[in-house]
C-alpha cells in the first residue's frame, strides 16, 4: 500500500514538471519578438514618353504657316538648326521668307523645285552665305557651313538630321568641296563640265563622273565613301568673294520612322 502511494506521488510529480516545463515553453514563445515584416514599396509605372513627340509637334506647326514647308533640317552638334521649303522654281524662296512671303535678301533654306522628296537619289538643298558685313555674327542661314572647310572641325559636325513629317532621317557627310564656277553672257556655268553635282538621279556613267570630281575638289579627306546605291544629300551655299560654291554631300545612314 505504501508503495502505491509512493508511486502515486512520483507520478504526480512528474505530470506537475511536464505542466510547469510545457507553461514555461509557451511563455518563451509569446515573449519572442515578432520578425518585421518587409513589405516591397510599389513600383510606379512610368507613362511611356515620344522622344519625337516635340518634333512632331513642329513639323505640324510649321507647315499651318506655309503648306510649301518640307521639314527641318539639324546638325548633330547644333551647327545649323533651320526649317526648309519647296518652291515651284528654285527663285520661289531665293530671296523671300518662308514664313510670311515677303522679300528677305536672306531668303530661306529650300529643296531644290526638281526633288522628288522619297524618291530622288540625291536631295539637293541651298542656303545663302550671308556676308559678315550684312550680318556680323556668321550664323544665319547656311553660313555656319563654312566651318566644314577645317578638318578639325568634321568630327563634331558630321552628323545632319533631316526632319520630315514621319520620320527623321540621318546622313553622315562624306566631303567638303568646292565648285568651280565661271560667267558667259550672263549665265553661271560649272567649270569642269557637265552639272552632275545637280543631278537628282545618276546613272552608272553620271555617278562615277559626279565623284569624281568630288573627289578632285574637296578640302580633305573624309575617310567617307558613297556608292551609287547610297541615298545622299547635298547642301549648298555661296563663298564670299568668288563666284564659286561651297558644297557638303553626305550620305543616308539611319532613318527613324514615327508611330
């Protein structure tokens, strides 16, 4: 009986250990610090944004001004930022403003009247060099082009945009050159022969003629070479004291179409 008891008491025992073991368990569990939790900032989705959509918008502004607006042309480097039109002639914008009609002895950039503008090899457009006696600080019009005629200027001014109503195109020019003009009973002709710098198309003939003689007047060389398949792009001006021309041709590299 003595031993029952005994055993009774052990038992007891015990079963009031485990109770106080399993009490002191739980305390420990509740008085744990909870683990933060980490909630993830939400990302804002940036609205999407048109790189051109500036671009566009002046290509649309302009040509409400004056429907004979083409586009605008650009250097990379900010040589020349300019609108260009098309006139009926090649005399239609020579000495007038493109914005409000009227006579302007510096005129206005424009293609030439023949142009074909998604169609032509070779798109030609003019600008006047504006003398420094009638504006001092050499950057009206195509002017600035005159800069070209330094090699070590090419590298920063290679690059010329040409903003049209869906697209933007990217020529790299290839020379720098000069044309060779003389004066017979009043008319301007170029003086080694036929005009092929002002074909807007050339054969195979035409083509190797034409570089040719880019080749025999440039100012250096630019590492640049076109071929006949290449899309090019002339631009012209006048050099102060001479009858001569200035001319840059450059080459389609990139075209950028809108959305």
């Amino acid at each position: 009986m003595k031993k029952q008891k005994r055993l009774i008491v052990i038992v007891l025992a015990l079963l009031l250990l485990a109770t106080a073991g399993l009490f002191y368990v739980r305390s420990l569990v509740s008085n744990k610090e909870e683990e933060p939790v980490i909630v993830e900032p939400v990302k804002e989705i940036e609205p999407e944004v048109d790189e051109y959509a500036e671009k566009k918008e002046l290509w649309k502004t302009n040509k409400a001004k004056n429907s004979d607006y083409v586009g605008q042309i650009y250097f990379e480097s900010g040589l020349i930022d300019l609108p260009f039109v098309q006139g009926d002639t090649n005399d239609t914008y020579f000495r007038t403003n493109w914005e409000t009609k009227s006579y302007d002895e510096e005129g206005s950039i424009f293609l030439d009247y023949r142009n074909s503008l998604y169609y032509d090899q070779n798109l030609i457009i003019y600008g006047h060099n504006v003398e420094r006696s009638y504006e001092a600080s050499g950057t009206h019009m195509f002017t600035p082009l005159h800069v070209l005629e330094d090699p070590e200027k090419y590298e920063e001014n290679k690059y010329i945009d040409i903003l049209l109503e869906d697209s933007v195109c990217r020529y790299m020019i290839a020379a720098v050159y000069r044309c060779g003009i003389y004066e017979e009973n009043g008319a301007q002709y170029i003086k080694d022969g036929e005009p092929s710098y002002y074909l807007t198309d050339f054969t195979d003939g035409e083509f190797n003629d034409f570089y040719k003689k880019v080749k025999q007047n440039q100012y250096y060389d630019t590492g640049v070479d076109v071929f006949l398949s290449d899309k090019l792009l002339t631009l012209q001006t006048c050099i102060s004291g001479s009858i001569d021309k200035f001319l840059v041709l450059a080459k389609l590299v990139e075209t950028t179409y809108f959305d």
